[in-house]
C-alpha cells in the first residue's frame, strides 16, 4: 500500500522518511539519485513523497510530490547545474550579528534576491543585540524597514527572543546567513531541548559550520530544516537586468528607467540612479548592488555565459 511522507534527512545515499509518526530509512536509488543533467539535488529534506512497505520497517520510495517551493542555488563544483537545498518551505530566516552587521550586509542583500526570486517569504533577524543597541544598528536598517522588509532584533545569548518565537506556527523556515552569527544558538533558544552542537566563534569571527548534513526539525510550533552552513548563494538563471527586480523598494524608481532592461549601471535615463542621487534610496545599498552585479558577472563569465 502507498503512503505519503516527508524526507526529514539525508545522508550519504539514504533518506530518512517521516510518515504517519513513524520514520522510516531507505536507499535512494536510480531516478531519484541521478536526477536531470541540470539538477544536482532530485531529492532534498522537505520534499514530501510517497513510498510503499516492503518488509517491516523498509520502503521503497516511488515519487517526489510536486513541491511548492525550492531554495536553491547554483552549484558551488558544477556552476551550470542547480542545487537545491530545501524543500517546501515558506520563510527564509536572513540571521546576522549585530556586532558585524556592516560586512554582512551584502550577504543579507544576496539572500534577499534569492527569497524574493524563490517565492519565499523573508524575515531578517539580527542576533547579538547584547553586543549593541537599537540605535546603533537603526541606521542600517532603515532601507531595509523601508522595503517593507519584517526585522526581529534579538539576542539568544540573554534569550531576549521579542516576538520572534511566534512567527513560526504551523510554518515550515530555513535559516540562512554566514557562519558565526549565532544560527544554532538562535534555533536552540526558539525550541529547548535541540540541544544542536554550537562551536566556538575563530578570532576573525567566523563560525565553523555546525551542520553537516540537512534535517528537518520541530520547532517553536513549526518546523525548521537545519541546513550546512552557506557563505556563497551563486545565482542560478537570473540575467543581470532581472537582479534589481527583487528590490522591492526599487519599484517606483526602475519605472522611470528609460530601458526596460537596464542594469542601473550606466544606461543614460536611468531612474534608480537618479533616485539615489537624490537621496531617495539608500547610497549604500545601491553601492551593494553594483557589487552583486560585477560579482555576478565574473560568476557568468567564469561559467562561459
């Protein structure tokens, strides 16, 4: 008989599969371990399958459902091919310390065009408040607040958690931003008893990753899957005129660009531009832009786009 579940892990060439309270182990095997030329993840924690009984505790899976949502990624090894990290999730967790927020901003930038250009909902989380105060970091995150952008200021390290805790009922996250700015530590605040293995922060600050292989946990009366940790998010299929699109606080002034598809570098006409110069967008993060961009570029050039 066929049921239906959720792969809550992986590891190596075997999946764990939730159904019905019980989790089942099995091999991944053919189709869904080869996957299409320009896949590189056929199957990912998330992903909600069905699978039939084969003796006792053994299944044998037999289709990935349709899934509503990926995050993904170009491939670090193979740039031509997509990774997906997760799937069926709907809030993309954006955490950064603030005690290091001014060098992390371009990271939250990149991760914000990937949840807008995915479909998922971002939320931006700065951790580490204890390390600084409102109005130190306000200033940075007026452009983000601004774009309509959802901010929690918090601190796992003294459990002021704010109103962060409730944003995950019946909610599936993923928590995402460069090693060091308290992920785990946040994920064991919001859920006591994870009791996830944090690791010390190296003298330049930078964390080691603490998750080595992707898992799908309860959490805070949702769910969270705890992903390797992410320093590079390469952009997958996205043209260089397509980036500014997921600027939402963009919108007004790309409409009176004069070329539909301007790159907001030095076409004549140019409404971002403009507008930045006027003061009415924020010079930094416009500044941060033009850095995703020429980085991407190399990127597309490095893969011979």
């Amino acid at each position: 008989m066929t049921q239906t579940g959720t792969v809550v892990r992986l590891h190596g060439h075997h999946a764990w599969v939730l159904g019905d309270g019980v989790e089942y182990m099995c091999p991944v095997r053919g189709k869904f371990k080869q996957g299409k030329r320009r896949e590189r993840s056929p199957i990912v924690v998330g992903d909600r399958v069905r699978f039939s009984l084969i003796d006792g505790n053994e299944i044998m899976l037999e289709e990935i459902i349709e899934r509503e949502t990926e995050l993904y990624r170009a491939h670090p090894r193979f740039p031509r091919q997509r990774q997906v990290l997760a799937a069926n999730i709907e809030l993309l967790v954006i955490v950064a310390g603030a005690d290091r927020l001014d060098e992390q901003l371009l990271t939250v930038d990149r991760l914000l065009i990937s949840a807008f250009s995915q479909g998922l909902t971002p939320l931006l989380v700065i951790n580490k408040l204890d390390l600084s105060s409102h109005a130190q970091l306000e200033p940075q995150l007026a452009p983000y607040r601004d774009a309509g952008l959802d901010i929690e200021l918090v601190s796992a390290e003294t459990g002021e958690l704010g109103t962060l805790t409730g944003r995950f009922k019946d909610r599936t996250a993923v928590f995402a931003g460069q090693s060091g700015v308290g992920k785990t530590s946040l994920m064991n605040a919001l859920e006591p008893g994870l009791e996830m293995k944090v690791q010390e922060v190296d003298k330049v600050g930078e964390g080691k990753h603490t998750t080595t292989h992707a898992s799908l946990l309860p959490m805070a009366g949702g769910l969270v899957i705890d992903t390797p940790g992410v320093r590079d998010f390469g952009f997958w299929n996205l043209e260089l005129h397509e980036i500014s699109l997921y600027y939402p606080d963009w919108q007004q002034a790309r409409e009176e660009c004069r070329f539909n598809t301007c790159t907001h570098r030095h076409e004549p006409g140019c409404g971002v531009k403009a507008a930045t110069e006027a003061g009415a967008l924020d010079q930094q993060r416009y500044q941060r832009y033009l850095t995703i961009l020429r980085e991407t570029w190399n990127e597309q050039q490095a893969k011979g786009y």
